[in-house]
C-alpha cells in the first residue's frame, strides 16, 4: 500500500507576485508566518506545532467545546465557531479551561476526552427536572436550561436518523471502507453534473459512505439540516417543521425501510402477535411498551389488515412506519 505524504524539503524563498501576476515578481519574501499571524519566521510545521501547543490555549479549548457542543447540543461557549469579542460567553468558564488542560495533558486524545465527558453525572441525567427541583425556581434561574439542571432533549441530526432506519429495519451494512455510493435521484432531481443513480437504500451503507454532489443532495437528510457542502458549518441548524413530520411520512426510502421491517418481523421465530409488536417496540424506541400502547397498536393492525383486504404484510409494514413516524424515534431524551 502507498499513502501520499510531505516530507520537508529544501527551503526556498518566495517573492511577491504583483497584481496576482507570476510574470510580475516584486521583493523576495523568506519563510515566515503570515502577519496576521505574527509573521515570525517558520514553516508549516513549525505553524502547526504552535497551534497544537500547550502555550496556545485557544486550539484544545475549541475542540473540547465542539465535543460537549456535540454531546449537549450547545456548547460551553454556544458560539463554537467565534470565541472572539463577538461570540457569547462562556456558561462554565472554569469547566472548559479545565476540559482543555485535561485534553492535552491526555495526549490530545479525543476518545479520552469524550469518555471524561459522558461517564459525568451531568451527562447521565434525565431529561426531565429532578422532583425536588422547584420549578418556580428553575423558571427564574435556568429557564433555557444553560446551566443544566437536567439533560436537554436532542433531536437525532440528519445521517443518524437516516441510518437508524436502516439499522431498524435490519438492513444496515456495517462493512467499514469501501467507496462511496452515488445519492439516489428521484424525477425530481434534474440538471447538469449528473452521475447516475445509487440504489434507493443507498446498499445499506452508513450514510458518512453516501457520495455528496453538490446539485444532487439526498432530500430526506436536508429536510433534517443536513448542512450544504458549501462551506464549514461548526453548529447546524435544528429546525422542527412539518416538512419533516411529512418527509418521515412519503419518503420512499422510509416507505421501502418499513416494509423491510415488517417483512423481518413476520419471518422471526417470535409468533405471538404481542411478542412481535413488543419486538418491534423495543428496536425502535428502546423502551417495552405499555398494555395500552400494545392494545392501541393491535386496534391498529386489526383495522389495517382489513384497509388492505387481509394482507398481513403491508398492515405490518403500516405498523413499522408509524412507529419510525413517532417523535421517540428522532429524539434522545
């Protein structure tokens, strides 16, 4: 195997082109940093070095923010990508500087990072306030929950929900590696730089193995904010609107995931018509379903069987897509 890499090289000077112009060469400049950045001199690795320093604090306190920003859905510093004069301030000064020691102290480790994180008792909180918590209390302190009194409610972004359906439903590919697969291309999806279609359920690879062509975008993850490839984008946005509740609803690839579901379910061992819709319960949401829920969903099946004249299968795919419709399904609580 060959991988491409650069080594350092004989250093050599550079002038100014002026205007933009190689074939109009102003002073000779040596190897330095640009001014903006001090304008010492040094190479790139020497610029990297000073970057990932202990004596630059700014760099480690960055990528801890960005991982609670990942892990809490807001940041100790909300503005991830500006903790200059115009982002806001930091909700737990002393607890970054603390996370950003601990980072590089750690070997600049990430996984370690994370793991500090999320074996906290904030992180393992409930969502919901604690019962001697006095919500009058709360209402006045902490109403936007900044200071986490309890655990906030996260919606799942886009490629997760994407393959958490598939992973549902049974059809999910874990093979690591690989090439990408080219976006599914609906009749709607028209215009120059097409490069064929890749199947609906994109292999059943996960969706970091679906190719991105910047006029071929896969609808459903917009739909959930998948950001544009246009740009970095340190914080998505996090909107609820009914396009999603309808996406869920008439996407095809949902459609084709909750038949495949059913059609599973139908083949397992299990035959109990309750053991199934437990079954199915527990994959989706993680949780047993309650007596009423499973009287509720067996109504529900009772009344599809009979809106498609007895075919189990689609009553059970019916069953599979409602529950990839509920709010459970797309929010960690």
């Amino acid at each position: 195997r060959f991988a491409v890499t650069m080594a350092q090289g004989t250093p050599e000077n550079s002038r100014v082109y002026i205007r933009g112009s190689h074939k109009s060469l102003g002073e000779e400049v040596p190897n330095r940093f640009l001014e903006v950045l001090g304008g010492q001199s040094g190479d790139r690795l020497d610029l990297a070095d000073e970057i990932a320093s202990i004596e630059n604090p700014l760099t480690s306190r960055v990528v801890v923010n960005r991982l609670w920003h990942h892990l809490f859905g807001r940041g100790i510093v909300p503005t991830v990508d500006d903790f200059g004069p115009q982002g806001q301030l930091a909700s737990h000064a002393e607890l970054l500087d603390w996370l950003a020691i601990d980072f590089v102290e750690n070997g600049w480790s990430l996984k370690k990072a994370i793991r500090q994180i999320v074996l906290t008792q904030t992180y393992a909180q409930a969502s919901v306030p604690h019962p001697s918590a006095d919500a009058e209390k709360i209402a006045v302190v902490d109403p936007e929950n900044v200071l986490l009194h309890r655990m906030p409610i996260r919606r799942l972004q886009a490629e997760a929900i994407r393959d958490a359906v598939l992973a549902v439903s049974g059809g999910l590919n874990t093979k690591s590696f690989g090439p990408s697969i080219p976006t599914h291309r609906t009749a709607f999806m028209t215009g120059r730089g097409a490069r064929g279609s890749g199947p609906l359920d994109g292999e059943g690879r996960r969706s970091v193995y679906q190719a991105v062509y910047r006029n071929f975008l896969n609808p459903l993850m917009l739909t959930f904010d998948m950001p544009g490839p246009f740009g970095p984008k340190g914080r998505r946005s996090n909107s609820n609107v009914p396009a999603q509740a309808l996406a869920m609803m008439n996407d095809p690839f949902v459609v084709q995931q909750s038949q495949k579901w059913a059609e599973a379910v139908l083949a397992s061992s299990t035959q109990d018509i309750d053991g199934k819709i437990e079954m199915m319960y527990e994959q989706a949401l993680g949780t047993p379903p309650t007596s009423s829920t499973k009287q509720l969903f067996r109504a529900f099946l009772d009344n599809q069987i009979q809106e498609h004249q007895g075919n189990a299968a689609k009553a059970w795919g019916d069953l599979a897509h409602a529950l990839f419709n509920t709010k459970d399904f797309i929010f960690l609580r």
